[in-house]
C-alpha cells in the first residue's frame, strides 16, 4: 500500500519547469568580448543537453539588451507557476558607483533596480548568478525571500574582472561537482565548486585575489561565502536542480520517470531542510522524521530504477 501511495503520488504529480536565462555583456575589448561569448555559449550547450523539460535562452552580442532580457522575462513572467524556477546568469562586465550596480549591455545599462522589477513578477523560485566585476553591490536591491543570489564579489568595489563565470560554466560539465552522488548539480554544489577553483586560481597564480564569491538565498541575511546551517545561508541554493546526470539525465527525458524524479529530489531536499533544523528539535524526533523520508526516499528510487 505504501508504494501504491508513492506511485499515486507520482502520477499526480504537476511536473515543475525550469527557464535558464544566461546573457553576456559587453566586453569592452575583443579578448573579455569574445570569453564572455564563449562562456555563455558553454552554458548554453550544457544546460540545453542536461536539462530535461528546461526552457533554455541565451543572449549574445547585439541581442544581448535590457529590453530583449525584459522581453523574455516578461513571457516567462506570464507562463510560469509558482511550482516553477528561473535561472538567471549574468556574466560580464558590472559597474558601480558607490550607490548603484549596472550591468553593462549593448544600449542602455541594466541597473540591480531594473532587475529587481522585472524578476518580482515571475513566480515560483529564483538564482540570480552574477559572475561580473562590482556584481557584490547589487545584492541589496535584488534579495528577497525565494530568491537565491551568488555574486563573484564581495562588494560593488572589487572592480577588476573575474574568472568565477569560468569556473561556474566548468561546475556544470564536472561530475566532480555532485558531490553527495545523486546525479544532480544544484545550484549550491556549482557555487562551492566555482567558489574553490576561484580561490585556488589567485593561490596557484600567487596573485592576490580581486574578487571573493558569495551567496544569500534567505531574502533577509548577509551574504556569506560558506553557507551552511550554522549561517542559515544555502538551503534554497541546495533545492535548485541545474542539470541531471548520467541515469537521473536519462530519467529526466520521459514524463514518468521525471516525476518520479522530482519526487526523489523534494524527499532529498526535504532531508536538506530537517538537517538545517535539527539543533532545534527533539533528538527522537529527528530520527523518526529522517528515517520516514529516508524510507520514501529508498522507495522512490527503487521505482526509477525499474
């Protein structure tokens, strides 16, 4: 009966969507024109051959605008439940001022205000990665609750550019990035995997490092560069699936098995969340609420292994 139920569950289950939006700004000069380009188009073919059921756009060069990015948004805003998630990933070059962020864009800059508007009225969960320079000061105007945010800087001054956007593209194609085997990469696994291979770049480069990543996903706390229960930081960033792998990726592709699939990563994420909580449980409780899930969780895969 047990499996009966998660098998009904399953089947009525409303599979949940993804949109990806990764846009590239302006480099300036045709060697950052050209690796914002190519870093852009690597996510692009990542996420487009990983994610199944995702809705995968991608703005380079000329079309890379504040108005073709509002545009698209837009539709998404119109067509996506609550049930559903956005990605977006910024990489490029940002400015500021000492009051305001801009990302800079063919036309008319994209301001961390002008943002901020635009994504509030797309429902469901938000990761906002922005892997420019300056891109620490716009996490002020752009955090709210449901909204993950990963910058590569600390602060709206570390001015020079980044290689985080390299090694975040690089999360993506690593199976090193899963790194609890589930054959996922959330959005927290590819920050901490893009976070340390920034970290040693300066270190192996012997060069003092002039950007310093770091996430908020509470839509009310200071970001932090290690998340973790402690801190409070990280717990929305580890619900955000960015692509699948291997047998999970294959699962992925047909609408059986993806709602089997998803089921499997809340009962995962759910885990996630008891862990968070446990310093302010009741021991027997923990245990008897984590073996339940735990449980389900079994039982589920042995349904997608089928």
């Amino acid at each position: 009966m047990r499996l009966f139920a998660i098998l009904l569950c399953a089947s009525c289950y409303v599979s949940a969507a993804t949109y990806y939006i990764t846009i590239a700004g302006l480099g300036g000069e045709p060697e950052f024109e050209q690796r914002f380009t190519t870093t852009a188009n690597e996510i692009d073919k990542l996420l487009k051959a990983s994610s199944g059921g995702a809705r995968v756009e991608t703005l380079t060069g000329p079309a890379a605008t504040k108005a073709k990015l509002t545009e698209i948004v837009g539709s998404i805003a119109k067509a996506a439940t609550a049930q559903d998630s956005l990605v977006l990933i910024l990489v490029g070059h940002g400015t500021f001022d000492g009051a305001e962020y801009k990302f800079n864009l063919p036309g008319p800059d994209l301001s961390a205000e002008d943002l901020a508007m635009i994504l509030d009225k797309v429902p469901g969960q938000q990761l906002v990665v922005n892997a420019t320079s300056c891109s620490g000061g716009m996490v002020a105007a752009l955090k709210r609750p449901g909204r993950a945010i990963i910058t590569s800087t600390k602060s709206g001054t570390e001015k020079n550019a980044t290689v985080f956007a390299r090694y975040f593209a690089e999360a993506l194609r690593d199976p090193a990035t899963d790194a609890d085997k589930n054959e996922a990469i959330t959005a927290l696994e590819a920050y901490r995997y893009a976070n340390e291979k920034t970290i040693r770049f300066y270190d192996t480069q012997k060069r003092i490092a002039t950007e310093h990543a770091q996430i908020e996903d509470t839509g009310k706390g200071e970001p932090v560069r290690d998340p973790s229960a402690e801190n409070g930081q990280g717990l929305l960033a580890a619900k955000i699936v960015l692509l699948r792998l291997g047998s999970a990726q294959k699962a992925a592709a047909t609408p059986e098995k993806r709602k089997l699939l998803e089921r499997k990563e809340t009962l995962e994420q759910d885990i996630a969340s008891l862990k968070y909580q446990r310093a302010a449980m009741d021991s027997e409780q923990y245990r008897k609420k984590l073996s339940e899930l735990l449980l389900d969780l079994a039982r589920t895969q042995a349904e997608i292994d089928k």
